[in-house]
C-alpha cells in the first residue's frame, strides 16, 4: 500500500508552500499538485494520503503516523468545521475515492460551493473515520504574503485561511 502527502497549491503561491514544505518533517513521500483542492484529490496519487491546502503549517509530525500507522485503512478527518473533512484536511482512502464523481472545479467558488456536499457523498461510504481534531473559526486574523488571513489551529495544523465567507466574485 503506497501513502503519502498530497498538497494542493497555486502557481502564485510559492510562499505558502515553501512554509508548508519546510514544517514537514516525515519520512512519507509529498507530491505537489498545482491545482484546486478536490482536482488533486481525485488524481489518488497514493493508495491513502493526506491532503494539505498549501496554506497550512504542521505543527506536529506525529499527525503522520497516526494517520498512516494507527489509523490505516481508514480515513482520517482533520477538521470538521463546517462539515467533514472541512477545508479538505484529511486522510482519503483510494479506493473510495475511484467509487465517487468529481465536480469540474475550475475556480474557487467551485471549491467552497462543493466542500460540503461532495464530502457528504465521501463520509457516506465509510461513516466511522476518524476524526483527529478541528479546526473553527477564530477572532484571530494577521497579514501574511500579501494577504490578510484568519489563523485557525489544533495541536496538529495551523491554517491561514485567505477565505473564510463567500464572495461574491464567486457567482
């Protein structure tokens, strides 16, 4: 059984990820993928991986082994806020993924519009993952690359969220 780490990342950026890739500090192989969060999970570039928006900061390692090790075979929610899986963060199983239809997501309204629903139809077919924190919303909000974010964290993940409401760019 092949695992390992899949990040979802943007062209512009390159800040983002270089903080990611360097809080990373596991043994599991990372592939990058220059695409919109459910386009790169739907490549299953390994039989079980953890998908991390490039936006995000590990701030324990020991995730990794929990999620491939203790918790093999099974799929691992990293938040629920506000719903499974929420902003993506989880570990995905292959094989249901090849079971599932994909949305064409050609922009991030798309992202957020089929965050819930489509992760809806994921936890329909294995209703006892696991669950390994959340990740709610916070009063905290900072400047960062050329952004302002809301940093939200657990004792896992940290998450620079560039969007936290819909906009209306996003119709």
């Amino acid at each position: 059984m092949t695992q390992g780490i899949v990040i979802g990342a943007t062209l512009d950026g390159h800040e983002w990820l270089t903080q990611l890739l360097t809080s990373i500090t596991a043994v599991y192989p990372i592939a990058v993928v220059y695409d919109w969060e459910l386009n790169a999970i739907k490549m299953c570039l390994f039989d079980e991986f953890v998908f991390l928006p490039q936006s995000t900061e590990v701030l324990d390692n020991a995730l990794f082994d929990l999620c491939f090790k203790t918790y093999a075979g099974r799929s691992v929610s990293l938040s629920q806020y506000c719903t499974h899986f929420g902003m993506y963060l989880g570990k995905y199983r292959s094989d249901l993924l090849r079971n599932m239809s994909f949305p064409d997501i050609t922009h991030k309204g798309d992202a957020v519009r089929f965050e819930g629903n489509w992760m809806e139809a994921y936890v329909a077919q294995e209703p006892d993952y696991v669950t390994l924190g959340n990740l709610p919303h916070s009063e905290v909000f900072v400047e960062r690359f050329g952004r302002l974010n809301m940093v939200v964290e657990n004792q896992w993940l940290r998450r620079w969220k560039g969007s936290w409401q819909w906009k209306e760019e996003w119709h």
